[in-house]
C-alpha cells in the first residue's frame, strides 16, 4: 500500500510519529507520502517528538499543488491526517483545496479512498460536529484523539498507542498493539 501522512499543528505529534512507526513496521506499507502544515513543525518541536526517517518516506512541501499525492491517477490508496486540527477537518468537509493536505484530501474523497482524520479537540462545538458529520457523509473516517484505558496503560506512550493503532487499523493496515496481549483487563 502506498499512504499519505498529513501532519497539521494541532497538539498530538505522538499520534504523528507512532503513526509512522506503525506503517514502516508494516509489509503491507511500500511507500509513504509525508505532508507537514505549516505550524506542524513548530508542533512537533514542542512536544518534543521527532519523526522517524526512512528511504520509504518522501516529503512533499505543502504548498506544492504539483506532488503526486495532489492527483487521483497518482494511485496513493490510503491517507491519513493525524492529528488533524478542525480548521484542517473544515476545509476538506467543504471541499476547499488551497494546501497540498487539503487537496490530497478532496482526491481520497472523490476517487472513494480511505481518509482518516484524527480529530484533535475538546470540547466539540456545533461547527466542529457539522464539518465532522460531512467529512463522514463524504466519505471520510473520524477517529477521535480518545485513548482507552481498560488495557491499564502504563505510559503515555501506551495510552496514545490505544489511538494511534485504532487509527492506523482504518486503513486497512493490521497492526500489534504490545499491550493488548500482555495485559489483563482490570478486575471489577
């Protein structure tokens, strides 16, 4: 599979990163379109992550409307906008295209291909809920940035994983979560 990566400059640079650990741990991955917002990187140097580097990942600018993931004959199967700050979800629930990331969007959504979008928010206004309802009517996916915690998390690491395996899952791509298997569920 060949996916899209869309990184915008909501808070959750770790959803970014495990995101491509996930996919370059995955033989079902060949390739990775990686597109950043412009703050994206303010982001990601704040929260003090740091993205891994592959010969598998190619870096698209996003204002380059030129990038193949801006063309539906490009054949990317997949994308995925994690985290995805709800200005971001906006404009691709209304089809505007004035970023690589938005373009690369509207393409999944009319060549009826997987796009997921990790919402990263709370609370929730009636905007937000309306643009995410026609992102879903459209076609897209919404994963809310919402661990779980009934595996007993004991690091951040692991309760951002509970997301970021969930999200990596609806496209289509199986992952291992370390610790489903070896924990127990707590007791009642």
């Amino acid at each position: 599979m060949n996916i899209i990566v869309a990184i915008t400059g909501a808070s959750g640079a770790i959803y970014a990163r495990q995101t491509l650990e996930l996919l370059l741990a995955s033989n079902s991955v060949e390739r990775i379109a990686l597109i950043l917002s412009d703050h994206a990187e303010d982001v990601i140097t704040a929260e003090r992550e740091q993205l891994p580097e592959s010969e598998r990942i190619e870096r698209y600018a996003n204002n380059d409307m030129w990038a193949s993931p801006a063309s539906g004959s490009a054949r990317w199967d997949a994308m995925i906008v994690v985290p995805a700050s709800m200005g971001t979800v906006a404009r691709i629930a209304q089809g505007v295209s004035r970023t690589l990331i938005e373009r690369a969007a509207d393409v999944m959504l009319k060549e009826r291909r997987r796009l997921v979008a990790v919402v990263r928010e709370t609370p929730y206004s009636l905007i937000h809920l309306r643009n995410m309802v026609a992102l879903t009517e459209a076609g897209g996916i919404v994963v809310p940035a919402s661990p779980s915690f009934y595996f007993c998390p004991e690091s951040i690491e692991e309760v951002a994983m509970s997301v970021t395996q969930r999200a990596v899952a609806m496209l289509g791509i199986a992952t291992d979560h370390p610790a489903w298997g070896d924990k127990e569920y707590a007791k009642y």
